[in-house]
C-alpha cells in the first residue's frame, strides 16, 4: 500500500487536497448527516448515514467510501482515490481498503475499519482507529510545548497529531509494523511530517534516550493468554503486569521535570484494596504521580465488552471465550476491573508522592489545560513545610453549598463544590467555610484560623496542617 502511494510524486497531497476540498472534514461530516445519522453513527449505526448519503453527491460518496465502508460507483472518483492503493476494485464498483476519518484536529487517520457482527475475524495485526480512549488520552496531555515527545504505541498515529503543535521533535513507536505504515499515511494526509516512527516493544526502540512528555494509549486490555492474540489491545502478559512495568520504566525515559500521561487497566482483587495496588506501581518510581480510576466494571461487563470489540457475539466461539476468561479472571480471585488515568512526572525530589483516588463525575475537558496545576497542588500541599505563616487564597469558581431545615439558625450541612478543572466536592466544617469566604492571600493561616474559630466558636480546626487535604485537592492555594 506504501508503495503504491510512494510511488506517484504527489499523490498523498492530491489525496488531502481533495478530501479538504471536498468537505470531507469533522463539521462537513456532520453537517452533510444530519444530527440523527451522526448521532447513529456514534453508537455504530450505519442505516442512518446510509440513507443520508443515498444521492450520491461528492462528499456523500467520500463518507459512504471512507467511513461508511460501503462500495461507491468507480466512474467519477478522481485519480488520487483509484490510484491510492487505498481502494479495490467490486466491477464496475470501488471499496475502500481501510478506514480513513477526518479528526478534530484538522487533519486524517487512516486504520483498518472497525469490525462489526457477521464480519470475518480481526486479523492479528489489526489497527485499530480513534475512538473514546485515544480522545480520553488527548484530553488528559499536558499543553505545555515540550522539544521532546514519546507516543509509545502509536497505534494508527492519532497522539502524534494532538503532539504536532506541542513538540519540536516526536518520536512514535509501535510493536506492529503495519500499524507504523498506516500512521504515517495519517501524518502525511494530515500534513505533520518529521515524525520519526520506529518499530518495537515498550521503551526498546528508545532505550537509553529521554522525552519532555511521554505519552501511551498501550495494549492494557486484561485477558488469558490465547493463540491468536491482537496486538492493538492485549500484550500477553499476566494480569495487568504490562502496565505495571510500563509505569515502573517510564522514569529511565524522562528528563528532570518530564511528564509521562497513560491510559491504563487494573485488577481489583478479592482481599486487596485497588488503592495499594497501583499505588505500588508508582512507590518506587521516584516521579510524583496522580492516578485517577474513571470506571470499574464486575468481570462478566469487562469480557463482553472486549469480546463485542472484537464482534465475537454470535460466534460459536463466543461462550467457549467468554467461559475461559471468566474462570481466568476466578483463578485470581479477581472481583472488578479499573479502568482510569496515570500522570507522572520527574520531579527530582527524594520525596516524591502519589494521589491515587476515584472520580466517576464530569470534569472540565480538557484536562490537559490544568492537568500541572493539578500535580502542583498534591505535591505542595504534600511538602510545604508548617502552614501557620502560609498566605492561601481561595482557588476560583469556588462555591458554598448549605443544606438545613426551614427556619434552622445552622445548616445540617456545608458543602464546598468547585466549579472549575476537577469539580471536586467536599463537606467541611464551619471554621474551613468561613476560611474559604475570606482566604485571599493577604494573612497568615495560622492566625487568621485562630480568629475564624473564636468568632464561630468551633474548634474543629485544631492546627493548620488539617487545612492540607483541602490544597491537595485545589480547595485552596498556595
């Protein structure tokens, strides 16, 4: 397929000239559906969109043939597209090859296209396209422009194209060399060059070098060893030990004060808490971590998610598959699956510190914008010395929520929510509520809590260090 393009002087830049052209881009899409169709073709609905493009016109044939995969007429598509490689000939009929999609970046992926129920088996090799984790894992990136960025496993090259504007220099990898090829036809039609793809597991393709920013979507998916493994999502080792071992490699890649930004899978194990679990990945890292767990699904909803990715519902080997892995997953007594975010970053220190904690609500998207100050506020409100002569102020957006019966002088409640970057809420005491409505940089703490407390005769406050958890979690600021 490479070859073919390589061949022709040009043909990708008429290919993506075309398409753009054309208005085969993420609003053109949506625009040219309708909001139903689009709204189908999310949840992997094709009627919709299929008669929506039944006309025929250019773009409706660019979506039927790119996205849709259904066969378009050969008479009329231009030369780039029928000399592309990327299509075959069904008589007097073309069919697309792969799946080529326009991204909110502006620019293009190319992959294999989705496999859907009655379709033959994923093949080994499959690249799998851009979807709900690789959009996760875009939201969650720091945007601070770093020289050096590590996309390890690359996949169909979707982070190289959100890394583009940030790095000076991007390095992408990737265990399966088909997927490399098709990355770099998603870079070429996307207009991102200079991307130096390599081929390799984990950090092999880049031992003993270092990145500003590594970013991962790995293969995290936790399953039984099996004959025909896909590479994309499942990396034969045991259990979640691959993204163990990826956490605990990552610090010999990051230069002092680099971050590392993972998507990841954990056990949850009978007569263990999940906490201590992945805590452990990161104790001995020396890099300062935030771990958030977004999701946890009972063993029967991880298996048949995973074995619907692979549209093995309605096979004869579905149940056989679904049994074993069941069974696999009771031999390690295993009661749940996490599935959440990694951050780490190198920040030199002998103390680094861990958070590691549950957030299932909405957060402000992206993460990315505020995902330093985030890491910021764990690790000050960890090593800031005595607070008694700290000058905080209340972070922004903050607001005190009071619940109380009718005609009652004090609320049964007191809730701080914030309505920026995490929206954390917390249930506090008078004394922090009356901290949080006058705390503004200018006082000391201990001070200004001794006359908080005189005022609402309440004691719960004994020192300023129980003001800590309430920094960590960006409550307040230092």
């Amino acid at each position: 397929m490479r070859r073919s393009l390589r061949c022709k002087d040009g043909l990708v830049e008429r290919l993506r000239h075309h398409l753009l052209e054309t208005g085969y881009t993420i609003d053109g899409v949506r625009e040219r559906l309708g909001s139903m169709a689009a709204s189908a073709l999310a949840r992997e609905e094709l009627v919709p969109a299929l008669r929506a493009t039944a006309e025929g016109d250019p773009l409706a044939r660019l979506i039927r043939l790119w996205w849709l995969g259904a066969p378009v007429p050969a008479k009329g598509l231009p030369a780039e597209i029928l000399d592309s490689g990327l299509v075959t000939a069904d008589g007097d009929e073309v069919r697309a090859t792969v799946h080529l999609q326009p991204w909110e970046t502006g620019g293009y992926l190319v992959s294999d296209r989705k496999v859907r129920p009655g379709d033959p088996a994923l093949r080994p090799d499959h690249v799998v396209g851009a979807g709900g984790a690789s959009a996760n894992l875009a939201q969650l990136v720091t945007r601070r422009p770093v020289q050096r960025a590590l996309d390890l496993g690359t996949g169909c090259g979707v982070q190289v194209l959100h890394l583009a504007g940030r790095a000076e220099h991007v390095v992408a990898t990737d265990l399966n060399p088909r997927a490399l090829e098709l990355a770099r036809l998603s870079w070429e039609l996307s207009g991102v060059s200079g991307v130096e793809a390599r081929t390799g597991s984990m950090f092999e393709p880049v031992e003993d070098e270092l990145f500003d920013l590594i970013v991962s979507n790995p293969p995290f998916v936790i399953a039984p060893a099996r004959d025909r493994k896909l590479t994309y999502r499942e990396s034969g080792g045991d259990g979640d030990s691959f993204c163990r071992d990826l956490v605990r490699r990552t610090p010999r890649h990051l230069n002092p004060g680099g971050q590392a930004h993972f998507l990841a899978n954990w056990l949850h194990v009978e007569g263990e808490d999940w906490h201590d679990r992945v805590g452990g990945w990161l104790g001995e890292t020396g890099c300062d971590a935030w771990v958030v767990q977004r999701d946890v699904q009972d063993p029967a909803e991880y298996v048949e998610l995973w074995l619907k990715d692979a549209a093995e519902q309605g096979t004869r080997s579905y149940t056989e598959h679904y049994d074993r892995w069941l069974a696999w997953f009771d031999e390690r007594k295993v009661e749940g699956v996490g599935f959440g975010w990694i951050t780490m970053r190198n920040s030199g220190t002998i103390d680094p510190v861990v958070r590691v904690e549950h957030l299932s609500h909405q957060v402000a998207l992206p993460v990315g914008d505020y995902v330093d100050s985030v890491i910021e506020a764990i690790a000050a409100a960890h090593r800031a010395g005595p607070l008694d002569e700290a000058l905080l102020r209340t972070a922004e957006g903050l607001l005190d929520e009071r619940i109380g019966l009718p005609g009652a002088e004090d609320p049964i409640r007191i809730v701080l929510r914030q309505t920026q970057g995490l929206r954390r809420s917390r249930e506090v005491g008078t004394v922090e509520a009356a901290l949080a409505g006058v705390c503004d940089g200018e006082l000391a703490l201990g001070p200004l809590l001794n006359v908080i407390a005189e005022l609402v005769g309440d004691g719960e406050i004994a020192n300023s260090d129980a003001v800590r958890p309430l920094i960590a979690e960006g409550y307040f600021l230092l």
